[in-house]
C-alpha cells in the first residue's frame, strides 16, 4: 500500500469514528471477560444475556478467508474447544462488503451465535484475536460469553515494532512467536533492523561475505548469525498469514562497520579500522560516499536482492547518525533507487534534509528533533520517539541492562501508554523499538517487549479521546493468564499487579 492509500483510509475510518450510529463508545471500561479486550475496540455494546458454550462448536466459515480460518481453528483448539458440526452452538466467520469497516476494520457479534465479519481476511484475523481475548485460555467443561457487540477499526494503519537483530542475533523460532504475539495485540508491522556496525544479518548472494564476515560478529556478550533468504521467505509467509508485514531495513551509508569489515573496498583508502566491531559506540563507520562507482552498485545489488525477498511497498534504508558532506545526496540517491525499484523507502528522520519525492516516509526517534518542514512538505511519518517508544530503555528508573540516554526515568509502561501522535498531522502510526546491544537473551527481550508493547498497540489502534491508563490498566491487567498461555516472560510490572510472587 503506498501512502496515498494509507492516508486516504485514515480519513474513512475517521468519517466512520464519527458517525457510528449503532455503536456507542465504551462506556465502563471494566475489566469482566466481556471488556477484557487491548487494544480497545472503537465501540463495544453490552447486551443482555449470555450465551453458554458447552466445549464444542460447530464452525461456518467463508472460504475467502483462509488465514483467519487457520487462526480461528488453531485459537479453538489451543483451549480445548472441540469442532463439530453436532455442536448446538454456531460460529461464522464472513467476509462482508461493508466499506465502513475499511481494510482492517471488523465486527464480532456475540448472541446466540458468535459472528465474525469483516471486508479483508485481515479484519477476520482481528476479529479473531478479539475473541481469544473474551475467552479463558482453558474451557473446562463449558464457558459463558455475555451477549455484546464489537465494531472496530484502527485510529492508524501503521501499528509496529522496530527490532534490532544486528546487534544480537534472535533466533527465527523467536521472531515467530513474537509475530504470533504481536498479532494478539492487532500490532501489524515488524521493522526488521538487519545491519549495523556489529552485524550484517541478511544473506546477499551477490555480496556473500557480508554474512561470512559481517554475520559472525554481534555486539559483546551478544549473539551471532544470520537469516538465510528462504529463512527470510518464510518469515515473510508466516507473519502475512498474522496479518502482519515485515519491514526490512538495511541501515546505510553509515552503521555500516558490518559491511566494511567484509569487503573493505566499501570504505575509503584511508580508513585504517576495517576490523569487526563489538562496541556500543556507533556514528564512526560510513560507506566511501566519495567513491559513487563502489558504493552504489552495491547498494543496488543489497537492495535487489531485499525487494525480492521482502513483498513490503516500505523498505527502510537508515540513514541515522551520519554526519558527512554528500550524505543528503546519499538520502535523495537511495530514496531514487527505492522508488525507481516500484517500493516507497524510510529513512530516520535525519533523512528529511535531503530533497527528494514527497512519498518517502521518516522515522521520528529523537523527541526534540524538528520534523515540521517534512510534516509541511507533506512527507508521511512512523513516530518512534524515543523518551515513549525505546524500549530498550527501563520498565522502570536504573534497570539493569537498560539505556537510559533517552529518558534517565527510564520508559515504564504508564509513559509508553501516555503518548499522544494527534499532534504530528501526516502519521502514519507509531513504532516501539527495542534496540539490542543490552539484550542478549529471549527472556530479556521478552522483558523489555512486553506488556509494553500491549500499550503501544492500544495508542495506535484506539482514538486518543477514547482510551485512557486506568482502563487499560485493568484490562491488560486481565490478560495476565492470556500472555502465560503464550509463554511470555514478560516484565512484572507493578501497575497491573504482577509483582506480587
Ligand atoms: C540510537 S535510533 C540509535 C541506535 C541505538 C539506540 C540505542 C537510531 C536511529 N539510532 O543505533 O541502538 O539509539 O537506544
């Protein structure tokens, strides 16, 4: 989808926000099963009786539809609801023409039959997680659902995650379990960091070396390797299925430490450091922009070779923490090259110097940066500032193994759910990033992800004027038993009561 597409479905939902007659707002925001939903839904009405599930359930399903149909079934069988068509009571599952809905919008009806519809199989994949969310993660003997109705749709089509996986390694066992998390909470973009100065992750065939060399390093006390590109292929299929897209990013000219140490060629003939690199320390390495005829055909090549495995219309080039007199000419040749190759390129927001189409996407992260002319100029943006959304920072003030260069209060959970992109008028959503070279285990990324990553899903799915801490505090409270179902080793965060054994 490019951003035209984007913006313009921003502005459906927002009509459809306005005037949503039969659907009034969340009144009480309780924390009973039948509210127990994050992110918030747009409308939720309570209705009266319940209907009684008795273990099994006969299943009506639209054959348009076969990633939610996977995910219906697999969501029933994890807790023990049996599928058969004996079974007195029905759920159906459909695609309905109902453009209000827009591409990832859904309703969930819960009478005397539980009906899912939605316009996109990725609006019945939310639908599907929003029932997960109203049911027990066990059903022993039977389970109650008190009758209601759910109509929802997303403030902003982009809602995702920046992970570093240059710095350390994560296996793709764990980026799969993360997709299928990430998904729980309707979370639809996963920002692959691949490169940096401490690890070129991504196979090049054209390029081998930058994985025999650049993938063997990682930062220090972290872990090593890379992805194949039939790993990559299959990632990209598994977390389409979930309903979300993998954003690569190869971070150019500059983190580069990787690649230069893997084809020397890349760096200028007086760079004398050519070795790989396990600091923290970063801004020092860059690719010789003064030798255009090396640089940019490896750069083509690396970018080839991306856009074919990943399907993604963005592809994020970097562009951070340079400082070096053709970088703006670097950004504009790199932005050219992307949209040359039919894509639309991010760079971080240090990118918005350089001239280049009025499509190409910048990532805030540093809270202070001035971003206004590119908002003036139209440019969309990903909003990742970094004193809400690095969660490579604290769940709380001088927690071990965390940055807090950011915000020395580190970003507990409560700071993550208070920010607000109202403001910035061409977002397109946020991103919470976890940068690694502190994380060097699944259990420690499991840490710093969640329940953090619950409350940046909520701030880009709900309307800002809808949602509010104490609400979210106890519904995400509820999802405790949700999130061991799915063996999250997640931060005991004290707001939601998790720090009591
Ligand atoms: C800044 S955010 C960086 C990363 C670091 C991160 C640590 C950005 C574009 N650059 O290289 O990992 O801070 O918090």
């Amino acid at each position: 989808m490019n951003h035209n597409v984007l913006l313009s479905c921003l502005l459906v939902l927002a009509s459809v926000g306005c005037s949503s007659p039969s659907a009034p707002a969340v009144a009480a925001d309780t924390p009973t099963a039948s509210t127990r939903i994050v992110p918030l839904p747009q409308s939720l009405d309570m209705r009266s009786g319940e209907l009684r599930l008795s273990g099994a359930v006969r299943l009506e399903m639209d054959a348009d539809a076969p990633h939610a149909r996977r995910a219906l079934e697999e969501a029933l069988a994890g807790i023990g609801i049996a599928i058969d068509d004996a079974a007195p009571t029905d759920v159906r599952l459909q695609r309905v023409d109902d453009a209000a809905l827009g591409e990832e919008g859904y309703r969930l009806v819960v009478a005397e039959r539980i009906e899912l519809s939605a316009r996109t199989d990725i609006g019945l994949l939310h639908a599907v997680q929003s029932l997960r969310q109203l049911l027990p993660v066990q059903v022993q003997g039977g389970v109650r659902l008190p009758h209601l109705e759910i109509v929802d749709a997303p403030a902003y089509p982009w809602r995702g995650l920046s992970l570093d996986v240059a710095r350390s390694f994560l296996s793709v066992d764990y980026l799969e379990k993360t997709i299928d998390r990430m998904a729980f909470f309707k979370l639809n973009r996963l920002h692959l960091h691949l490169t940096d100065d401490q690890g070129w992750r991504i196979e090049i065939k054209a390029y081998p070396k930058l994985t025999d060399i650049g993938g063997a390093s990682a930062v220090e006390g972290g872990r090593s390797g890379f992805y194949t590109q039939d790993e990559l292929r299959h990632l990209v299929a598994y977390a389409q299925a979930r309903g979300i897209t993998i954003v690569p990013e190869v971070d150019l000219p500059g983190h580069t430490q990787a690649a230069l140490a893997s084809y020397n060629e890349l760096a200028c003939d007086d760079v004398e450091n050519l070795a790989p690199y396990s600091g923290l320390e970063v801004g020092f390495s860059v690719l010789c922009l003064d030798k255009p005829d090396v640089v940019y055909p490896f750069v083509r090549a690396v970018l080839e070779e991306v856009l074919a495995i990943f399907p993604s219309q963005e592809i994020h080039v970097g562009g951070d923490e340079i400082d070096h007199p053709l970088y703006a000419d670097f950004v504009s040749r790199a932005a050219a090259m992307v949209e040359g190759m039919g894509r639309t390129a991010i760079f971080w927001e240090e990118g918005s110097v350089a001239v280049t189409g009025p499509n190409v996407i910048y990532q805030f992260w540093n809270d202070g940066y001035d971003i206004s002319a590119a908002v003036e100029r139209g440019h969309p943006l990903i909003l990742s500032p970094c004193s809400y959304l690095y969660i490579d920072h604290g769940n709380y003030a001088g927690q071990p193994q965390t940055y807090d260069w950011c915000r020395k209060e580190g970003v507990p959970l409560a700071r993550v759910y208070g920010f607000d992109p109202t403001p910035f008028k061409t977002a397109l959503g946020i991103e919470a990033a976890l940068w690694t070279e502190l994380v060097h285990t699944d259990e420690a990324a499991d840490n710093r992800l969640w329940p953090r990553l619950a409350a940046a899903a909520e701030v880009a799915w709900s309307p800002a004027d809808q949602r509010g801490y104490e609400g979210f505090v106890q519904r995400m409270g509820a999802l405790r038993a949700h999130l061991d179902a799915m063996g999250i080793r997640y931060h005991r965060e004290q707001d939601l009561g998790w720090d009591g054994e």
